[in-house]
C-alpha cells in the first residue's frame, strides 16, 4: 500500500521513480513559481485553460442511483442508528456540514474538515491524506470507522434485510442480492451522480462570453497569475494530485500558528511515513467552494478571503493586495454549479 501510493503521489505530481531528494520542490514549486514569474506571458500561452467544464451526460444506471439515494440517507448504516451519509455530507449545505471539523457517532468532533461530496468521484483520491484508493474503500472504512458510522456489515444487513422494499429493490437489480459489495456500489454509484455541471464559469468555458462580469474575468487572470491554477486545475479545479501545505517556508508553519501546534495533522506522512510526506494534503476541489466554509483540512480559514490570503502567504510566499484577493474570490464564485438542473445556494462568504 505505502509503495504503490507513493508511486501514485509522484506519478500525479509529474515525478519519475527515483531518489526522493528535492522532491517536494518538485511536487509544487516549480508550477507555482513558473506561473508567478512568468505571469501573463505563460498564461497566455496556455491553450486550452487550465480548467476544463463538467461533462452534463453522465452514463449511470438510475435504478442503481435512486437505491445508493437512499442508503445515502439511511441511519440504519450507523450503530447507534442516528448517523447517515448525508449527517456529514448535506447536499443542502454544500456537500458537507459546515463545521471546522467533523461530527461522528454521538456528535464527538472528528479529526478533520469534512470534503463536499458534491463532484468527489472526480477527485483522484477521495480524503485529505490519500488513505484510500476509491469511494469504494472510503465508504467500506467509513462504515467500520468507530467515530463515524462504527457499524458491521452483519448488523447492517440484518437491518436493512427488515426492509421488504429495499430487499426487493437490491434482488432486483444485483443477482446476489444483499450484500456489503453491493450496498457499497449503490451509495458509490449514487456519489457518481452527484457533480454540479453547468457553473458561470462553466458556460464561459463553453463560449458565453457574458458569463462572466469584468471583475470576475480578471480574478481568474490574477488566479493564474499569481500561480493559483498550477495546483487548482482541471475539471474539479483541484482534486486531482497532493501537494505539500507551506510550499515557500517550513512545512507546517500555517498549522504552527493555526490549531493544535502540539498535535498537527501531518497528512499523507499518516499514510506513508515518508518524511517528505509531512503536511502533504491532496489538493481540494475547488468547484462550490463559495459553500463550503470553513477551509483547508483543519477547518481554520473561515471565509474564502481568510483562505486566498494564507494561500498566497504559505503557498507564494507572498502577501496579495486586499483589491486582488477579492477579485480572486469573485472569481471562485463562479464555479458554483447546478444540480439536478438548479443552482445551488451559496452561503455568503466574505
């Protein structure tokens, strides 16, 4: 497991197999530093943009969607029969909960902010740390997880086999009927369907050029610029390779003067034991990021202002004019989606 994830973490960064010395400077800096050195000229030059839109077919089977709906909602996954998916994952409240960290089996706090569900499976890993390789694995982990659903299969199959409905809907569709494997992919095909196409952002992509106002254009100049976009790319705007959090300075320094200095969150160093691998993070999405505070896997940066400025601080090794940094956040705006057809409300976040 350690291998082979970090044969994946230096394949995502664009790395060869070999000596690890000078590998962080490798996995960020030279992006980051290419893009705010060379600016416009390189930013020009990029053909197509950095990001892509998101697809609006999706090929899912529906009777498979409707069933993982469900589970997605069924407090019978957990062990004390009050905890869902959806506890954690509001699709209301942006995909997640809106807490710094959180909330499990009878609402202790969780170690970490929880990630929108919202678009997950186009992430290339689904948690902070990279620990698993699929949705599969996480809803598998999450349902033994002590803290979090804390269940067996056994106790839940026993609920769930009370239900006729749901027993006739799984026979129906899976010849094995009722089982931890087919349990997992309905809640997993239920997550596939869960992207939010069709953003301003989006429709500019595809040629609206009304899409976006003056300002917001040029917060996603500056987004590219200042070397934003190196990491935050693609169609999930992030999502897609790790990168180490305090990039120009000593790793960890935001986490030294934010949170609990004595007990930080090291990352995918959990995972590999690399050295290198502390305070290492899978990049986050940033599609409806604008719904999703607080920020970053402590839940420490509570509004989008908060978290361009420590990006740029700890990422850039620089300080962004305030005007910037709001025109940046117009911009982020922006990638807000639709789903099933309607956009989705955007908390207010300064």
């Amino acid at each position: 497991m350690k291998r082979d994830l970090d044969l994946q973490h230096r394949r995502a960064t664009g790395q060869a197999s070999g000596p690890t010395i000078g590998r962080q400077f490798l996995i960020a800096v030279v992006p980051a530093l290419a893009l705010a050195l060379l600016g416009p000229a390189l930013v020009e030059a990029q053909t197509p943009e950095p990001i892509a839109p998101i697809p609006f077919q999706l090929e899912l089977d529906q009777r498979k969607v409707d069933l993982g709906e469900a589970l997605f909602h069924d407090v019978r996954l957990s062990k004390d029969n009050e905890n869902a998916c959806s506890s954690c994952h509001d699709l209301d409240n942006g995909g997640d909960d809106g807490l710094a960290k959180s909330k499990g089996l009878a609402g202790k706090a969780g170690k970490r902010n929880t990630l929108t569900i919202f678009n997950s499976t186009l992430n290339f890993r689904p948690t902070w740390d990279g620990r698993f390789a699929s949705s599969e694995q996480q809803v598998e982990a999450a349902i033994h997880d002590p803290t979090v659903m804390g269940e067996t299969w056994s106790a839940i199959i026993d609920k769930l086999a009370q239900d006729q409905a749901l027993s006739q809907a799984f026979a129906s569709l899976y010849p094995e009927g009722m089982r931890p494997q087919t349990i997992t992919d309905a809640i997993v095909v239920y997550e596939r369907s869960l992207t939010t196409p069709n953003a301003r952002f989006d429709k500019f992509l595809r040629g609206d050029a009304t899409a976006l106002s003056a300002d917001e254009l040029e917060g996603y100049r500056l987004f590219k610029t200042y070397g934003c976009a190196s990491c935050h790319q693609g169609v999930n705007v992030g999502g897609n390779m790790f990168q180490v959090f305090g990039v120009l300075g000593t790793p960890g320094d935001y986490f030294r003067s934010h949170g609990s200095p004595d007990n930080p969150d090291f990352g995918l160093y959990n995972v590999t034991k690399v050295e290198e691998d502390k305070f290492v993070f899978r990049v986050p999405s940033l599609r409806n990021v604008a719904l999703t505070a607080p920020y970053f896997n402590d839940g420490s940066a509570a509004t989008l202002t908060d978290a361009v400025d420590a990006m740029a601080k700890y990422q850039l090794g620089r300080q962004i004019p305030a005007r910037d940094n709001a025109l940046i956040v117009a911009f982020l705006r922006t990638l807000t989606g639709e789903y099933k057809g309607r956009p989705l409300d955007a908390r207010v976040s300064q």
